[in-house]
C-alpha cells in the first residue's frame, strides 16, 4: 500500500483522503488553516458514514487518515505527495515550491488542478517531469471518474503509474493525450452551464426550468449513453445537420451578466440563502441527499 | 378524450402516437410514405412491448391508432392536428399549407420542431395563432418531457390548452417565453456536443474517452440536480470564476472537421457500421437496451 501526503485538507483533499484510505492506502493530511485541519476528523467519519460503511470498518479506515501539523511532518516516509488547494496559480506554485525544498527529486507528484494550466503550474518547478493532473469529482470516493493529464514536461511514467494506482483502487481513469484548461469533464460541464446562463440573458425561460428540461429528458440518458455514441446512434448526418444550424445561435459568451446580477445583489447561491433559486433552511441537505441517492442509483454495471 | 392527427409516421410521428395512445387518446396517423405507414402497427405493436405492458393492455392502446391513407381522411372528426415530419422548413411548410385548407379555423396545430425556428415555420400559415411548438423526446412514451413554444404570432390560449392536455397525460412540460431554435434541451446538449467535438479535433482525446467522462461523473448527477441548482450549490462566486477562466477556450466552433472526416469517408455512424466508433453487428441494439435501462432506473420520484 502507498502513504500518500495531502496539502489541503478543504472539501477535496478530505475527500480524495477518504478514497485512498477506503481502498487501503495510508494518508497524512497537512492544512495552513488550523480550523480546517481540526475538524478533519470530523469530516471524515461523517464522509464514512455517507458511504454506509459499517462502524467496525470504517474505524480502521478512519485511522488510515491523520493530520499533519506542519508540511515538513507531512512529507515524512511519503510515497507520493498530491495537492488540492485553491484553484489560484500563485497558491498552487508556491506550494509546489514549497513541497519540492524537502521531498526526493523523483517522489511523484499530483496536482488535483484541472481549471488552470497543468503546464502553467508546473513553470517554476525543479522536477516538472514528475508533476500530474490528477483531478477527482467530487465526492472522490463515490464519483468513479479520475482524469489523468500530463503537463508539457511530464514523464509518461508518472502519468501511467498514477493510472495504475487508480485503477487498482477500483476508480474509472481517463488519460488526456495533452493538458487543457478544465480537462474533459468541466469542458463538457461548463460548455452546457455557459448555453444555460445564455437562455436565460436571453429570457427564454427561468432558471429552474433549465434544470426541469435537464432531469426530464438528457440528464436520465448521460449515464448510459455518452454523446459520441449518441451521435453515431442517430447518424452523424443528422448530428452534423443539426449542429450546422444550431451553432451559430448557441453562446460565445465570455462574461456572464445573469451571473453577475445575483452576485452584485449579494446573491451568492446556497451558501447566502439565495442565487439563481431560493435557498430555504434545509435546501442544501435535500439537494446533497438527492445528489448522492441520483448519483448511487446509476453507479450499476453497463 | 382528445382525437389527434398526426401527419409524420417516422420514429417521432409514431413515438407521439403511442405516448397520446396509452393516456387514451385516440390517433390517426398519415405519412406520404406508404410503407412507413405499412409498417405502423407493427412499430406500436414493439413500442408497446418495449414499455413492458400486458397483452390485455396493449391491444386496446394500439386500437387507438390507425392509418390514414390521405391527409383529408386523417383529419376527419380530429380535435388537433401535429405535424412530425423531417426537420426541413420547406416541407413542414407544405404540409402546414396543405393543412389548413382542410381544417377549421381555430383548430390546434402542433409542431414538433425543435431545431428550426417555429416563427420561419409558421411563415405563410392562414392562422399562425394556433401553431405551438410542441417537441418531444425520443421515445415520446418513456421520457417524460414535452417543451412547449409560441411561434411571433401564436395565442396565448393554444400553449395554455397544449400543456393542460400534456400535464393532464403525466408529462413534464415546459414553457419557453419565446421560440428560440432548439428550444432549451437540444441547445444544452449541442452545446456540449460542440465541445465534446473540439476535444477531439484538438486531439486531447478519443471519442469513447468523451463517452466515458461522461457516464461516470456529470451523467451520474444531471438526472438528480441541474446545472442551475448545482451553480448555486457550488457558489455562484465559484461557478462564475470556473466560467471566467474556461470560457475563452471553449469551442464557438460553426463547422466540425471530426464530422466532416467521418462523413467524406462514408462512416455515418451506426447505420453504415461505423462513425466516430466502431459498430460490430448487435451494437445498435444493445445501446438500445442500455439506454432504455439507463432512462428507467432514473425514472423515479425526487
């Protein structure tokens, strides 16, 4: 089994903890915030218990995880050190910087980035050829998919023994040929989420229809077919002919003013009792809820 | 119980027929192909064994619907008329003009277009107030939505009267305030198919990675919680700093060379046995059955 180092210890790096301590691997955890790295714990018995894992074993998985009070403690007997802090270039290299000062020259290396530039992140590097987009969804230890890029300068070694590692635990990997900025899955995300944002600029409907037309009709076919087979299903004919004449009409867009409304209003979604819907006490638990019930009901064989 | 025309017997047409068939309606269906027509009852007869229903069941639906061997004899006695011919203007044109000069006046028209704009169809109509866009999923009897659209022109009153019908038959509907081409659903999903094709042209990945990334991360959650839900889930604040910082590399692509290579080569997806993947025989089918299960394990109360 491996000993991994997580930097970050926020929603992502508690869970992709929790993933590689559920399939054996030990974990230590380090965190610049106090508070977060305090209520670890915590969070991790409560990620155990999401899962329905029985208390007999989730205690020996929970003691797989444990906190680091400094980077310097974390780093010690480490097989592979992976970060997931804030999505901000500044923060992400200097923390690799920091990281490289004391670890091995060929400890490899895991950044959970996929917004920026694996490439970007990597500049400024000793050992770039050991640094690898390793991004997980969340949460990581119930969303099968890990997509797995290389930056410019990366050794195909780290990359294939990042997959090997991955598929060992039972995750569903996907090799990127090359980095880009989102990989494939926030590609796909936010090229759907930039054409929503657009109908409703153009007051074609209200927000939660969007979401009514999702749940009703491609949401209940995007975990059994995806959208290439889609396509060759009904005839790439047809899909060009469509594409040709919907494609000039669909968003460009690079600003987002039915973002910005809310937002200038203090509207930040969820967490501020409001956004694009309303957001009563209780809300955010039943969304979380039906989320993981949506989410495990389509986790089945093909 | 209402009484429908349906001129269009393709997969749409006769899909529509078995949907308003199993609420009670009754269906008369006409297609200027006569062996589309032939072949009628013997599509609803395996449309209906697809939805699982007894035998006792089944024959009384598909009693409902018959042929008509001409336009004049498919409207007699009907209460609405829908038309789910190919998505070409020039001949849903034709076949609305052909229409109203053997209806009354106020009798409803549907149209189920979804890609083309409903205002350039109902260029020309006598009474452009009675035509909605009325578009459905395929298969119009398992998925459970219908987008509802007025043309410029079209009264208030029909798209009131198509949802009430629609709601009445356990549908999902939706109302767009105004007709934009591909509605919303059809938008969102080529806009994610616009991109899923830039991935492939910048030679990030294959087609069956797409599919893949798909089927086990965002097609998992999609069919529990929106795009517009999650963005508030997630934060706002968030959604818009993602949005900001993958927008300018998304694709505003309006011509699609990895459709294009395929085509020039003769590779139309399953049909020729071969497009962006490979179709062995016995595929088609089992994509079928797939997506089939894949819809009815999602079809289930929030």
């Amino acid at each position: 089994m491996t000993r991994f180092g997580i930097v970050g210890g926020g929603l992502m790096g508690h869970g992709i903890a929790v993933a590689l301590a559920v399939a054996g691997h030990h974990v230590v955890v380090y965190d610049a915030d106090c508070a977060t790295l305090a209520s670890l714990d915590e969070r991790v018995v409560r990620a155990l218990g999401r899962c329905e894992m029985p208390p007999d074993d989730a205690g020996p998985v929970a003691a797989r995880i444990t906190a680091a009070r400094t980077l310097s403690d974390m780093v010690v007997g480490v097989d592979a050190v992976l970060e997931a802090v804030p999505e901000r270039l500044d923060v992400k290299q200097r923390v690799l910087e920091a990281l490289e000062a004391i670890i091995p020259a060929m400890l490899p290396v895991w950044s959970n980035t996929s917004v920026l530039s694996l490439t970007e992140v990597a500049k400024g590097m000793r050992h770039p050829q050991r640094l690898v987009g390793v991004h997980w969804w969340n949460p990581p230890y119930v969303i099968p998919l890990v997509e797995v890029a290389p930056g410019a300068e990366t050794d195909r070694r780290f990359v294939r023994e990042a997959c090997e590692l991955l598929n060992g635990m039972g995750k569903t990997t996907v090799r990127l040929h090359r980095d880009v900025p989102g990989f494939i899955g926030n590609r796909l995300q936010f090229a759907l989420v930039r054409e929503a944002l657009h109908l409703l600029e153009q007051e074609v409907c209200d927000p939660v229809t969007i979401d009514t037309v999702m749940r009703a009709s491609l949401g209940l076919r995007w975990s059994a077919v995806g959208p290439m087979e889609n396509a060759d299903f009904i005839g790439l004919d047809l899909t060009r002919s469509i594409l040709e004449s919907l494609a000039p009409h669909l968003s460009s867009a690079v600003t987002f003013p039915a973002l910005e409304k809310p937002l200038d209003a203090g509207h930040r979604g969820r967490a501020s009792g409001g956004g694009l819907l309303t957001w009563p006490p209780g809300r955010g638990e039943e969304v979380a809820r039906r989320l993981e019930n949506g989410i495990r009901r389509n986790l089945v064989e093909p």
